[in-house]
C-alpha cells in the first residue's frame, strides 16, 4: 500500500525532473523549467505576512474569489441536483415527461450557454454562478434520478408493509440506495466545476485565477501563465481528494471499498 | 382459539396483454391466533399473489380480508412480511441491529426499540453481530435478521413468502426449526406461503393447498403431528410420511379423502380439472426438490 503510494509518486516526480532537463536544454520562454514556475507561484500565493500563513494578496484577490464562486456554484447545483433528481427518479410521470428535456438539457456543451449568461447577467459573479450551476446541474441531477429509481422493489414492498413514514423512507431508503450513484454526479461535476469556473472567468470576470491567466498570456508573462495552470491542477486534485475522502466514508457500509476514480458518464 | 385472519372469497386478475389473467379464483379460509398455517400450490398458482393481498401489496379485485376482527384496508398496521430475497430486503447502509429497529422508528423511542431489537436478535441467536451490517452475514443469517425485524415488530400476523427457498437445505433445517421455537415461544400467528411438501407439512399446523391458477382451495388439512418437532424422528414418522402423501396427491389434481370437507362440491372440481393441467408441471417441481432435500 505504502509503497505503492511511493512509487506512484515517485513517477510523478520523474516526469517533473525530465520536463525541467528538457525545458532547461531548449530554452525557449514559452517552456519555463518547473522550478522557475514553483519560483514564480511561491512569489504570487506565498509572499505574504506570516500572521497570514504567508498567503499573498492575490491568494485574496483572485484564488479565494475562484475557489469561493466554485464551491458556491457546485453546492448549489449539487442541492438542486439531488432534490430534483431523487423527486424524478421515484415519479414515473415525471420521469416520462421530463426524460427527453433533461436529455436534451445535458447535451447541451456547458460553455456554450457562457455568452447567454453574459447578456443576462453581465460580468461578474451572478453569471459565473449561474454559469459552474446550470452548467454542472445535470450529472448530479441525473445520476441521483437514476440511484433514487433504481432502489429494488422488495425494498419499497418492506418499507411498504412496515409502513414506513414519507420522510424516513425519503431519508432512510431512497437517499442512502441513491448515494453511491449520486456520489459519482458529484465527482463528474466538480472536475465540471472547475472548468467552467476558469471558462466563465476567461469571459466575464475582473478578478479571479482564470482572469489572471489571460492577464499573463497578454503580458507575455509565461511562467505567471504556467504558474496559474499549475494552480488549477493542485485545486482540482485537492478538491478531488476531498471529495473522496467525504464520499468513503459515507459509503463505508458497501461492501468492497474499491474506490477507482472512474468518471461515470451522467445517466449511465 | 380466535380467529386472526378470515379471508372470504378473496379473487385477483392481472390485466395481461390479451384480457386478464385470473390468478387468484376466489379463496376462503381463517387462520387462528397463535397458528401456523402453510400455503403450498402448484408453480404459479398465485400463492404469491395472495399473501401480497393480504399484505395489502396489492388490491384484490374482489373479496375481503379481516385482521383481527377488522376489515382490512390498504397496508394493516401490524403485519410483517419476510420475504424470500433476504438480502435486497434487508438495508445494506444499516447494521443489522438498525435494520431490526428501522420500522420501529416510527412507534418507539431510542432506547425502547434498541431493547426490543436487541431482544429480537437474542430470539434468533444473533445478538453478537448487531453491529455488523448484513452482507457480512451468511445467507441463512441474514434471513434470520428479516425474521427478527419481523418479531421485533410485534405483528398480529407474520406472513413469509418462500422464506427458506434460496438457502441451502441444512441451513433450511436450521431456519424451519428457528421458526417453530420463535413463533411457539411467542404464539405468533404466521402464514407460510412454500414450494416444499416436506417442508408445509413440517411446519404446518394446517396446510392449505391451492389449486392452479384460478386457483382455489382445493383442502385444508389439519397437521396430526405433535407441536414439538424433530427434523429427524418427525420427518420418519408414519403420521408424517402419510401427510406428505396425501399433500403431494391433492397438489396433483387428487381429490381430498375429505375427514374435513372443501368448502364446496363446484371447488373440488374446479380444482380437478386444472390441477389436472398443472400435474406435470409439478412433477418435474417436485422431482427436483426432492434431489435438493
Ligand atoms: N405483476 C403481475 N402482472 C401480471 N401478472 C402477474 C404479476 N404477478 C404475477 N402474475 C401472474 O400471476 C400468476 C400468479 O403469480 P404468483 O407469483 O402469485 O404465483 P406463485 O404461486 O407465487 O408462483 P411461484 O410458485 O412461482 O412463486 C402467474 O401466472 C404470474 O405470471
Ligand atoms: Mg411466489
């Protein structure tokens, strides 16, 4: 376990070490080596006052704000998503009447409705979550449509026989049989997030990780540039593992804890 | 005794692709309190159907059920069903105590019914594991935990559809013996609906056989075996052997040797003329019980 845990990434570490040799060898500024990049993003995040854990203005200005809007957006879609989708998912006429517009909804590519929100909202944060919810709604939405339907027919005939109150079959049945597949809505989701929270601030924002990217790129500032998708790769993991760390121990009572990360594809 | 249940001229048609299929043809008959009574019938006769009705599963098209001397409407307020599917009837995100305490939440407060369910899983010899969660459990475990929620619930009538079909035969044993202790103990009141001969006159304090699809009661025999069981010396015994006898013989189309007459002559020949149809497909049923036995 543990040292396949080392070795995992200690492979990391290779790819790293030979990405800096070859950027070091071709010294081209569009390819900063990583450790100019780690040098950069330590002066940007990590510069600050200690009383401040040494976290930088900017950490304020721009990661907070994204990392903030992220979260709000994706908890948002994530409540609507689970109460609408377990509300289909036990209706069949919901689920005969609403089924080809919720297919419809989720073929629609997420950042294609951004221009709709920016006439709506204009720039700022109202679009950016209107953009990461709408846009993140529909994995969960259907995933816990599917878990909540898919909860077997000798257990509704027990809770039926034992006559087992609304709520407590809402909260004691239906939700925890949903779980493992609503679980796997929020994972698709949140990858989601985190695109459409750099999309939306690509296009409509004054502040912000994705806003600072397209700083950098007209500033020709390249390890600022590389430095900021580097962030968006340790956010997304972390998030990730946070996810994951939730989503374990609340399935803990399934039986195999086989917990790959495997992007289950809404609806399936 | 009182009578607990009284089923009169219960009838059930599911609506089919081509009319209706009339499963159930009009059944009759009481079960006493603190009886055990078994249902057997040929495959697909509707046994199922019947002991979902008086759950109130399903609406019978027509007929009526008494509980207890009231009419029964909808789901009955203390009924409890095991099913044959033990582990998708039990709640794999519970353990097994809080599966035995779940449909208690609803009457009980915390401590009672974590009593009563710790005093449920006592009665089937399961008050270590409380704390596992059912896939942990072996088959046969598992559908004691169903039938301990089942006790812990206090019903006035315990109903079981097929409960010991989908374990092995020893741990049948086991479970049937389980059964007759547990209710015994507790003058329960339990309708068995099973496939097995042996086992419906193992159990049994009557034996109900159903005749095919409509089906209708085709004898109600009275079980003349001791209450006390034996798994060995029971199943020797000649009052056995003859019971099983004369089961199997009315399932396949026979006409009762009425000590205890059917309820009416048109029945009996009813039942003939579809048992009749159903013979064969019984034989072969029951040829392969009798290799997993
Ligand atoms: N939901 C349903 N819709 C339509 N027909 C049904 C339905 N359930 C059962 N039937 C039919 O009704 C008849 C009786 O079914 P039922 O399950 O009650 O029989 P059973 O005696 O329990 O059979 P088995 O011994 O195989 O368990 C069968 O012919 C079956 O096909
Ligand atoms: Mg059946």
């Amino acid at each position: 376990m543990r040292n396949l845990f080392l070795r995992r990434w200690a492979l990391f570490a290779a790819l790293v070490a030979a990405w800096e040799v070859a950027a070091r060898l071709a010294d081209n500024p569009f390819f900063p080596p990583p450790s100019e990049i780690a040098g950069t993003a330590s002066g940007l995040w990590l510069s600050g006052p200690v009383d401040r854990l040494f976290l930088s203005d900017a950490v304020f200005s721009d990661v907070l704000p994204s990392v903030g809007r992220l979260l709000l957006g994706w908890g948002l879609a994530a409540v609507l998503g689970v109460a609408l989708g377990v509300a289909i998912g036990r209706s069949p006429v919901a689920r005969h009447y609403l089924g080809p517009l919720l297919t419809f909804a989720r073929a629609v590519p997420p950042p294609a409705l951004v221009p709709v929100f920016l006439v709506l909202f204009r720039v700022g944060t109202p679009m950016q979550l209107a953009t990461i919810t709408l846009g993140v709604l529909w994995p969960i939405l259907l995933n816990s449509a599917d878990g909540a339907r898919s909860i077997d027919a000798t257990k509704t005939d027990t809770a039926v026989v034992f006559r087992i109150p609304r709520a407590q079959w809402i909260l004691g049945v239906v939700l925890p049989g949903a779980l493992p597949k609503i679980f796997a809505g929020l994972r698709v989701s949140l990858s989601l997030s985190l695109v459409l929270m750099v999309v939306s601030e690509l296009v409509g924002s004054t502040n912000g990780i994705g806003f600072k990217l397209l700083v950098a790129q007209r500033e020709f500032d390249f390890p600022q540039l590389w430095a900021g998708i580097a962030l968006l790769g340790v956010l997304g993991y972390l998030l990730n593992t946070a996810l994951l760390t939730v989503e374990r121990r609340m399935l803990a009572w399934q039986p195999r804890q086989e917990f790959v990360v495997k992007p289950t594809t809404a609806g399936d | 005794m009182p009578t607990m249940l009284e089923v009169t001229d219960l009838g059930h048609s599911y609506r089919a692709k081509d009319g209706v299929h009339e499963a159930i043809g009009g059944v009759s008959f009481t079960v006493d309190a603190g009886e055990l009574v078994c249902v057997v019938g040929p495959s697909g006769c509707g046994k199922s159907t019947l002991l979902r009705s008086i759950a109130g599963l399903i609406s019978p098209t027509r007929g009526s059920t008494t509980l207890h001397g009231s009419p029964v409407q909808g789901v009955p307020d203390d009924l409890a069903v095991v099913f044959q599917d033990y582990s998708r009837s039990l709640f794999p995100w519970l353990t097994v105590q809080r599966n035995v305490e779940f449909p208690l939440r609803r009457s009980l407060g915390r401590a009672e019914r974590q009593a009563r369910a710790a005093e449920a899983l006592d009665w089937v010899g399961l008050s270590g594991v409380g704390g596992k969660y059912t896939w942990q459990l072996s088959g046969g475990m598992q559908q004691r935990v169903a039938i301990a929620r089942a006790l812990a619930y206090r019903p006035a009538l315990l109903l079981m559809d097929e409960p010991f079909a989908s374990v092995d035969a020893q741990t049948r044993f086991e479970l049937e013996d389980l059964l007759l202790r547990v209710t015994r103990e507790h003058a329960s009141t339990v309708l068995v609906v099973t496939h097995d001969i042996d086992e419906s006159v193992y159990l049994g304090d009557r034996i109900l056989v159903l005749s095919g699809a409509p089906s209708k009661v085709v004898a109600d025999l009275t079980v003349d075996l001791p209450r006390e069981r034996d798994q060995i010396t029971t199943r020797e015994s000649e009052a056995f052997v003859t019971l099983r006898s004369e089961t199997a013989r009315l399932l396949h189309g026979g006409r009762p040797r009425s000590t205890k007459p059917v309820t009416s002559a048109n029945q009996a020949e009813d039942g003939q003329t579809v048992a009749s149809r159903w013979a064969d497909a019984e034989r072969a049923e029951t040829g392969r019980r009798a290799t997993t036995t």
